[in-house]
C-alpha cells in the first residue's frame, strides 16, 4: 500500500492523490509557514478575549467535555490552573469507557476541585446506536474521513448534550480537548447562533432518527430553546489544543501530577473507551483505512509526532477475543 513521504496518509484515503515525490494532496496543501502560526496566535487572543468576557458572569464560565482521556484532562487543568474558570465537567458514559477511566475521572474532579456531572443514557438506545452505525450510512464522507461511525455517534450524543445543557444553564462556553490533528484551526473558536445551531440540531435529528427512531431525543433542542430569548443563551465553542501547544509528553507529565495513570486496557488510540479499538476495526474493515490516520497523519505534520510513532500507532491491531467480546456486549449481553 502507497503510503505519504511526509505524513501517514494511505492511497486508500478518499480523494487523496500523490505528487512526483510521493507527498500526499494533504501534505502539499499544507504550509508550516508564519501565516499559519499568526493565525494559531490570533486564535490564542480571540480566546482570552473571549474569557475576559465571559469571567464571573455567571456560575459557571464553561462546560467542559471530560471524557477522561488525556486531552481532556490537560484541557481541564489549563482551564482551571492558567485561565482562573469555573468549570462544570460533563461526562457522557455510554457503556464503554474502562473502569481505569472511571478511576482517573474521579481523582482529576476531586483534585482540581471541578463540579462535575456523569450522565448515563439508557444503554439499550445506545448500543442500538451503535450497532446501527455500522450497517447504515448516514454520516457524510468528510465525517467518516476523521473517525469511525461508532465514534461519530457517540460524539453527536455528547455534542447535542452539551450545547442543550450550555443553552439551558446559561453556560458562556463549551470546551472541548480535541488535538490538533482532530480539530482544524479555522473552527477552533465560533459563537453559536439560532439559525446554525438549529441546522446542526437537524441535521443530528435526522440521523438519530434513522439510526433509532426518536429513542435519543431528549438530547436534542427544542423549540422552545429557539423561541425569542431576552439574552443570546448561545454559547461559544472552542477547541484550545488546535491553537495552544500540543506536546504528548508534556501533557502526560501534567495531568499525571493530578494522579491521572494511563489505563491499560483501553487499546492504542484511546485513554479512556473500550469500544474504541472495535470502531477502529470495523471502519478499516469497510472503508479500507484507519480513522485516526487523518489525526495523526495532522499531528506528524505539525511536528507533534514522529512519523515512524505515527504508522507503529497505525499498524496496531486488537485481538479476536476482544473483538468477539464487545460484539457480544453491543448485542446486549451482560458480563
Ligand atoms: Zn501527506
């Protein structure tokens, strides 16, 4: 298989083409140049910007979603440490994140002192979620390009989670810890609206209900959230790894002050969901590439990964036993 000189992308990725040195359409297009740098720092200011703004307006200065994996956790950290915020973190349980995650989540709270809230859906929805998004098409390829269906369900759930919580509780913002290569810079800061937001929350309307009727609908806006508010209720939303440093070693140095252990039984690519190596498997499986290639082949790009680490990360594949086990759990059965 053809594989970037520069970066990890396959011949396999949809629409990608090579040039005479074997650099991939992506890795051309792309320029580590100042103008890129200024835009990260422009970012930076809107950002802090933004804070100053929002600070001590209201109970809470940003809803944060904490899965517990790592990005996360740094996300959380700099957020109360460097920025001074008060922060509500959300986790979003959807049956699969590891008990060494379960762990970690409750000592970072409890550490940095964060409000924090663990929200199970009723799993029978979700696992027809899941297994649902393995046999029906409904995301754009764009979406698929950047992660597996399962995963893009289960972000959908936590997005319209956060944005109807920010809306309802007034929340100024919603943080995410996406890394640089999950989050294209160009979007890492935007205020919401009316107009864009009821579009999203159609468009996920649309796709839930074909997935599983209306079983996940109460994760979804309502009218009401549109109906003429006195005071704009709708937040921003920020990505701070795309424009702040991101450095793998250092973050896990940080959060690990915080009493945060990498889990071990969670895969290669994830720190904190079970099902996550499963996802993987079954996209290469239907889609002849990895989900996290465009991730990391962003990251080798921008110099936060080797690019030998990035096609070893590539490489790794779960056992069959493990994969015949959660088969089995999304079909409902109990261990
Ligand atoms: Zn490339």
């Amino acid at each position: 298989m053809k594989i970037c000189s520069r970066c990890v992308l396959p011949e396999t990725f949809p629409g990608i083409t090579f040039d005479s040195e074997g650099r991939c359409s992506y890795c051309v297009r792309y320029e580590r140049s100042e103008k890129r740098e200024s835009a990260g720092r422009r970012f930076d200011e809107r950002f802090i910007e933004i804070l100053d703004q929002v600070r001590g307006k209201r109970p809470y200065d940003a809803l944060v979603a904490y899965s517990g994996g790592k990005d996360s956790t740094y996300t959380l950290k700099l957020l109360k440490e460097r920025y001074k915020l008060e922060l509500l973190a959300v986790t979003v349980d959807q049956g699969f994140v590891s008990s060494a995650a379960l762990e970690n989540i409750k000592t970072v709270t409890e550490r940095l002192d964060i409000d924090h809230y663990m929200v199970r859906p009723g799993s029978a929805a979700l696992r027809a979620l899941f297994r649902n998004s393995m046999t029906i098409d409904v995301y754009p390829v764009k979406a698929l390009e950047r992660a597996s269906a399962i995963c893009n369900s289960c972000m959908n759930v936590v997005k319209s989670l956060l944005i109807k919580m920010a809306v309802e509780m007034r929340i100024p913002t919603v943080v995410y810890g996406w890394s640089p290569g999950q989050a294209p810079l160009r979007s890492s800061v935007f205020k919401t609206n009316a107009p864009m937001l009821k579009k999203m929350n159609e468009t996920t309307a649309a796709w839930f209900n074909t997935l599983v009727g209306d079983r996940l609908s109460g994760f979804l806006l309502e009218d009401r959230h549109f109906a003429a508010p006195e005071k704009d209720p709708y937040p921003f939303i920020i990505h701070p790894l795309a424009f702040l440093e991101y450095d793998e070693r250092h973050i896990l140095d940080e959060i690990r002050t915080l009493g945060w252990n990498v889990p071990e039984d969670t895969g290669s690519h994830s720190s904190n969901c079970l099902l996550n190596d499963f996802a993987i498997a079954e996209h290469l499986e239907r889609f002849g590439f990895h989900p996290y290639a465009f991730e990391i082949a962003g990251l080798v790009r921008e110099g936060c990964m080797a690019r030998e680490e990035g096609l070893e990360r590539l490489s790794a594949r779960p056992g069959a036993a493990y994969l015949a086990r959660v088969r089995s759990l999304l079909e409902g059965e109990t261990e």
